[in-house]
C-alpha cells in the first residue's frame, strides 16, 4: 500500500536542456558560476505531476540530481496540490499571487495558512503538505538540494497523466 512511487519532476516534465533557457551557456565553460535570470527570459514547460495548467522553470542546477537546485512554479487559480511528500527539504518563496499551504495527512483547507509575495517557508523531508493556488496566477520559488520528487500519499490526488 505504501510502496514508493516518487515521480521526480525532472522525469515527468522531460527537462533536459531547460536549464540552458535561462542560464548562459557559456558561464559554466568560463568557470565564472554566475547565473542571471531575467523573469522575462524564462521559458516554462508544463508540469504534471504538480497539477493541470501547472508550469515549472529550472533556473539552476538539476532537480534529479544530489546538488543545488532552484526552480520556479507558475500556479494557475485555485490549483488544488493534493497531501505530498518530499525527499528533500522544501524551501518555498512566493514570488507572485498567494499560496495556501498546510502540513498533515489530510487535506483540509481550513487549515492552509495564506502565503503573499514576499512569504515563504521551510518543510523538512518526509513531511506531509498539501496546498492550493489563491484566486490568481501563482509564481513560487523553490530551492534546495536535490534529489527532489514528489509522492502523493494518496495515489487518487496524483494528477493525471497525459
């Protein structure tokens, strides 16, 4: 019942390559580790395994990897994100619109605490979450080291796959 069925976002969005829509090609060859993102630069892909009209952006380094990684998801309204887990530490930072974020097994949205550009919080690994999309578009970042995934307790709040 509890078998492990992590779907690293990395897999499910097929991101090869996306990093280099943001990072200059040749500052990793120069050696010189600068990275600059312009948010009109970014490009987004979609990502599934977040939740339809879910985009994600890979800013630095690789989600699927045992390093830094920073990467960014756009939210459409009211995007219900099912209780999950991760395998790293989840460092969140709302860049635009809200987030309603709660930890535990159930999911209960009384309970979610509203987060607005500027917010962010910390969740360890292995702690249940789930969240939901305010009444806008919502930008939120997140960093950590990876590998990073994610694992619906509930195999039903997964999202569809194409």
């Amino acid at each position: 019942m509890h078998a492990l069925n992590w779907v690293v976002v990395a897999a499910a969005v097929g991101m090869s390559g996306v990093s280099s829509t943001v990072i200059s090609a040749d500052a990793p060859a120069k050696g010189t580790g600068f990275i600059s993102v312009k948010a009109s630069e970014i490009k987004w892909v979609d990502a599934p395994s977040v939740g339809p009209g879910a985009k994600i952006a890979i800013l630095e380094g690789d989600p699927k990897a045992a390093a830094p990684f920073t990467m960014r998801l756009k939210l459409p309204p009211n995007l219900k994100i099912g209780v999950h887990t991760h395998p790293a530490v989840e460092r969140v930072t709302v860049l635009a619109g809200s987030f309603h974020f709660a930890t535990g097994d159930k999911y209960d949205p009384a309970k979610a605490a509203t987060y607005r550009i500027g917010d962010g919080f910390f969740v360890p690994v292995g702690m249940p979450m789930f969240g939901f999309a305010g009444k806008e578009d919502t930008v939120l970042q997140i960093h950590g080291v990876g590998p990073w995934g994610i694992h619906y307790l509930d195999p039903a709040d997964a999202p569809k796959k194409k």
